[in-house]
C-alpha cells in the first residue's frame, strides 16, 4: 500500500524536474532578438563586404549553437535549428565569395542538416541550390544538375525558391552544353508565376531572395556558356537596368558586378572591345574587399576572350587585359590562394 510520504516524494521530485525543465526555457526576445540580426544580415548581404559578412555569421551561428544547450523546448530548438541553418547558408554564400571552396561546401551541408533535423524544405532546397552552384562551378555539372533537381523535390517552396533553382539548373546545362535543356530551364525559371510564398526565399529574402535582377543576371551567364551574345547581353543590360532603378546604396554589387562582366564579355564575343571597357567601367571602381569569386571568375573568362588571334596586338585589346589583372591581383579570392576552376568556361 502506498502511504502519503512516498506521494509526497513522487511529487516534490515531479516538481523540481519541472523547475529544472523551466529554467532551462529561453527568454522569447533572445529569439527574437537572434531572427531580427539573422534577417537584417541576410538583407544587406548583397551591399556588406564579405568579411564583414562573415564575423556576423559566425557570430549567430555560434549564438544558435550555445543556445541550443540552454532550452529544453521544442519549439525553441525548432527556431533555434532553423536559425543555425540560416546562418549557415549565408557562410556557405559568403566562403564561395572570398574563394574559398572547401569551407563552403561544408556550410552549406552543414545548412542542409539543421534544416533536415526541423522538416523545412525551403532551407533545404536552398542550401542544395548552393550545393549545385558550387558544384558547377568546380567542374561537376552533371552532378549539378541532379543536385538542383534534387532541390526541386522539396516540399513548401515558392515561387522564388523555384525560380533561383531553375536558374542554377540552366547555369549546369549551360556548362555540359545541352541548350535545349538549359533553354527549357531558362523559361521555367522566368514562368514561376503562381503567387506560392515561402517564409525564407520571400518574407526574409536577401541573399535567400532571387528576384528579377539577379534571374536576369543568372540568365545572361547561361547564354554566355552557350556562346550566344545577343542573348547574353539582353539579360545582362535587363539585370542592369532593373538595377538602376534601386537607390546607389541598395544596389548589390554581388548582382551589378558579375551583370556588369557578363555584359563586357557578350560584347566581346561580338569582337567590341570599346563597348566591353564601356561596360566594365563601373567594375573598375569596385573595392578590393567587394571582389567575390562570381565577379572575378567572370572577369577571367573576359581576360580569356581578349586572347582570340584578332585581339592580339590591338592596343584597346591588350590595354583592358592590363586592366584586369591589375584587378583581379587585389581580390580576396587571389590573396587566399584560390585558383580558377571552371566556373565560366571560355
């Protein structure tokens, strides 16, 4: 039989695990105060300077993690895991911008398994959207293509989150040469239009965001691969234009920069060498620090154009080349020793 002390005991034990479950709950405004810097970074991606970036990520990061171990809810892990994968997407985008591959490709798995550990498909698909650029970019579109498709499966997606897909799908295509399916992927990205939202592509957006500009810009490089100047040049001048509709201080040089090159470079194949300095003016201005990889990888295919045999001794010709090593020397992909993998092929 039991008596009333051993109840007692029960319940005094019941009651201090319930105590210690309840210090162990987050104060909600840490959260809060967590998602807003997550927010207002992913934000002003395209307009801070890589490192700056990446202190500040880190940063959160490393505040999601100790947070993690301090909260015994699950609806605080759930915001906490997604926090933690947010801030290790824009790691991976920013490793990628400084060349730096390798750390890259680990941020981005890492951003892959906090959003697998919650069920969110739209931080997953982005981060195996990272997973496919980068891929490309290291010479591997065929597996690309299969990662970007994998992205595709995911469930929650918007229209934008499909939009940036297709786009990188096109980008793999456009590397294997396969133009009618980089063409296909082309016009599927520019038709999402079903009004579908998702909390991370849309209402954070950012760097998580791929509007207009940055489709078109995108578009521009897969012509680019499939050697088609008109087309490369009409996406590259709707990036630009769209562009220069945004106040000076809100447009990202992360999208104007790399639209400004593939503008440059489509002339170029048209043997304009004028209209290429033309375009790449504004590059010129652009500070070392703000010289990611995309931007300099689009330059180096430049620098290649501008060997063609009718180039060679033109002085406009060799005076630009000139001008791009002088550039590229100060990046900070350059000073970390990265190389030139495939990321745009001559």
């Amino acid at each position: 039989m039991l008596d009333e002390s051993e109840l007692l005991m029960t319940a005094r034990d019941a009651a201090s695990h319930a105590g210690e479950a309840a210090s162990l709950l987050l104060d909600e405004m840490t959260l809060d105060q967590l998602h807003d810097d997550l927010l207002k970074l992913a934000r002003t991606y395209g307009c801070t300077a890589p490192g700056e970036v990446y202190r500040d990520a880190t940063n959160l990061l490393n505040q999601a993690q100790v947070l993690l171990e301090r909260t015994r809810s699950p609806e605080q892990h759930t915001r906490l895991y997604y926090a933690a994968a947010q801030a290790s997407a824009l790691l991976a985008a920013v490793s990628f911008d400084l060349g730096a591959l390798a750390p890259a490709v680990s941020f981005a798995r890492s951003s892959a398994q906090y959003g697998k550990t919650i069920g969110h498909g739209p931080v997953q698909a982005y981060a195996y959207g990272m997973l496919a650029f980068m891929t490309f970019w290291d010479g591997r579109p065929s597996e690309a293509v299969r990662l970007a498709k994998t992205a595709q499966q995911f469930g929650g997606l918007g229209d934008t989150a499909r939009r940036r897909l297709y786009a990188i799908e096109a980008r793999a295509h456009g590397h294997l040469r396969s133009v009618d399916q980089a063409e296909r992927a082309i016009r599927d990205a520019l038709e999402q239009s079903s009004g579908r939202r998702d909390e991370l592509h849309d209402d954070i957006g950012g760097e998580f965001a791929f509007d207009a500009a940055r489709t078109a810009m995108s578009n521009a490089t897969t012509c680019l691969l499939l050697r088609d100047a008109e087309g490369a040049e009409e996406y590259a001048s709707r990036a630009l234009s769209l562009l220069g509709t945004r106040p000076t201080a809100e447009q990202p040089i992360v999208v104007a920069g790399p639209a400004a090159v593939d503008l440059a470079r489509a002339r170029l194949l048209r043997s304009e060498v004028e209209g290429a300095q033309e375009a790449l003016a504004p590059v010129f201005q652009v500070p070392p620090s703000w010289r990611g990889s995309g931007m300099m990888e689009r330059l180096t295919a430049a620098r290649i154009e501008l060997t063609r045999p009718e180039f060679r001794g033109e002085p406009a010709a060799l005076s630009l080349a000139e001008q791009i090593e002088d550039f590229s020397a100060l990046s900070p992909a350059r000073r970390l020793g990265a190389a030139n993998p495939l990321a745009i092929e001559a």
